[in-house]
C-alpha cells in the first residue's frame, strides 16, 4: 500500500478546519491542522523535505496572514504546493503566492478535491518521457515503414 499524502491545513477558524480534515481524509488523505500560521511553519520544519504534499491555508489569520505563511515556506525551499482559500480577496492577493485560489464559499468540495488532487500529482515531478518517434520515421509513408 502506498503512503498516504499528507496536508497540512491552516486556517484559523476551528470549524472550518475541521470540516475540511474530515473531507480530506475521507479521500485518503492524511491531514495535519492548525489554527496557527507560526505553528504551521513549526510543522513543516518539522518534516523532511518532501514529505508534505501541500499547504492548504486560509488568507485572513491574526498574527500572520496566508500570503506572508506562502512567503515564509517559499523561503524555505521546500517546493511545497500551496493552495489558499478566503472569502475575501483582492488581486494583488489572489496573484500573490499561492499555486492555486479558491474563493470560500464559492467553490464546492468536489472542486476543492479536484484543485487537491492535481498539485499532490504536481509534486510527484514530471511523468516518464515516451520515447518519441524519429521524425524521418514519422514523415516517412507507411509503406516505406513496411517495407524497412
């Protein structure tokens, strides 16, 4: 069985929080949450590069908001994929940061899982190269290819 990929979700809103944990790992996730953006940044030192999947995080938290929480883990050099999610936003925001945007409230949790699924398959890196066809072979007709 393949590890699970685990989420760290931050969002200072405690029943938010958990309603987005029991959507992730009831999809197999295994999810990590904090209602704290500098104990987020604990966490994810805490780890081994790689071994997170993602940073899933609001934008409005007291103390340090979700852009300067993206800054700060973008400093660390970790490519962690990050995805932000706030009901309020402007777009110097929007554009700031995060891989992907989600407004709260607008988006259902079949999108959420979908936007989820596609950056934890990001961070898996580039799939293998199909060996290509040489292109004197491709232009070539078919019959030529036959008779070779």
């Amino acid at each position: 069985m393949r590890p699970k990929k685990i989420i760290l979700c931050v969002d200072d809103n405690e029943q938010t929080l958990s309603v987005r944990k029991f959507l992730l790992e009831t999809r197999g996730y295994r999810v990590l949450s904090t209602t704290s953006a500098h104990e987020a940044l604990e966490i994810i030192a805490s780890y081994a590069p790689g071994e997170l999947s993602l940073l899933l995080t609001d934008l409005i938290m007291p103390q340090m908001d979700g852009v300067e929480l993206i800054k700060r883990v973008r400093e660390m050099g970790i490519g962690l994929p990050t995805l932000m999610v706030s009901g309020t936003v402007t777009a110097f925001e929007r554009g700031n940061g995060a891989d992907v945007f989600l407004p709260k409230g607008a988006c259902s949790p079949v999108e959420l899982l979908e936007r989820v699924r596609v950056l934890v398959a990001r961070k898996r890196g580039p799939k293998k190269q199909v060996q290509s066809v040489p292109a004197v072979a491709a232009s070539a007709p078919l019959h030529a290819l036959v008779a070779a």
